[in-house]
C-alpha cells in the first residue's frame, strides 16, 4: 500500500489509548474502515484486524486473521511481527505448542529489532508448556548484551540451564 495509507495506520493506533475497553469496537471500525481501502486479496487487512482484535482482548479472533495474512503473503518486518503476536495469541487461546513451533524457526531468521520480543514470546509458549528452564534461558541470552556489565556471564548462566550437565 502506499505512504499515505500507512501514516493514517500509524496515526490511528496512535490514538488507541484514546479508547478504553468499553469503546474497543469503535476503535476496531476506525482499523476495517482503513482495511476497507485495500485492494482484495492483501494481506494487510488481516494483519491489521487481527492486530486490532489481538489488542482489544480478543486472541481468539486475533489467530484465524494472523494465518490468513501469512497465508496470503504478509513477509519482511510485519510478517514477522503477525508470527510473534500469532503466537502470543496461539498461547492465550492454549495452544502454545504451535506457538513454539511457529518462533523457533524464527530464531534462525535474519536478525533485526524484533530479535528480543521473538525471544521474549518464545519464552512465554515455553512456560506455558511447562518448560520455564529454556524460557528463562531465552529471556536471559535476549537480556544480557543489553546490561552495561556481566553480558559474558549472564549468556554463561543462560547457556547452562539448558546445556546437560556434566
């Protein structure tokens, strides 16, 4: 789509702290209307809805629209945006594993600033499946090169609670 309709998208989720829980339809219609603009068969109309969905309390509604705009080829930064919050969405509605599935292969994808907040998803599907050690693994390696010390020490420490012991 073009710059224009992208900064009006931009600027309507500006304003979605505007609308409390009481007004999330309104803000919804305010996402179709702008999704009413595209052409048939683009994949940032689901992406959109199910983000707007996904943000107004609705997981459930929010994953059918999230596949359907990979399905139709949602790619780059927002294709990978859809999988992170498909998989958030996948684990409020209890079906974490996928979400597993779904961010793992994302660990070998091309790196850029989602690299953290695809860690940090991974890790809450983990923890739901029970498996807290490599959540907590994931969410350390993701957090130690941000500290101004003990970077080497804390990927050490993230490494070693899914390493077999000796």
């Amino acid at each position: 789509m073009n710059d224009d309709w992208e900064k009006r998208v931009d600027a309507a989720w500006a304003t979605f702290e505007e609308y409390p829980e009481e007004r999330a339809a309104e803000f919804r219609a305010v996402i179709d209307a702008l999704v009413a603009e595209l052409p048939d068969g683009s994949p940032l109309g689901p992406f959109e809805r199910a983000c707007a969905w996904d943000s107004t309390g609705h997981s459930d509604k929010a994953a059918p629209l999230y596949r359907e705009a990979l399905a139709k080829g949602l790619s780059g930064y927002k294709g990978r945006r859809a999988k992170i919050q498909l998989s958030s969405s996948l684990r409020n509605i209890g079906q974490a594993e996928e979400g597993v599935k779904l961010l793992t292969s994302e660990l070998d994808g091309p790196s850029d600033e989602l690299d953290d907040a695809v860690r940090a998803t991974l890790a809450l599907c983990l923890s739901s499946l029970g498996r807290d050690r490599e959540g907590l693994s994931l969410v350390l390696g993701a957090l130690a090169p941000h500290l101004p010390r003990y970077q080497r020490s804390m990927a050490n420490y993230a490494r070693a609670l899914v390493e077999p012991a000796d």
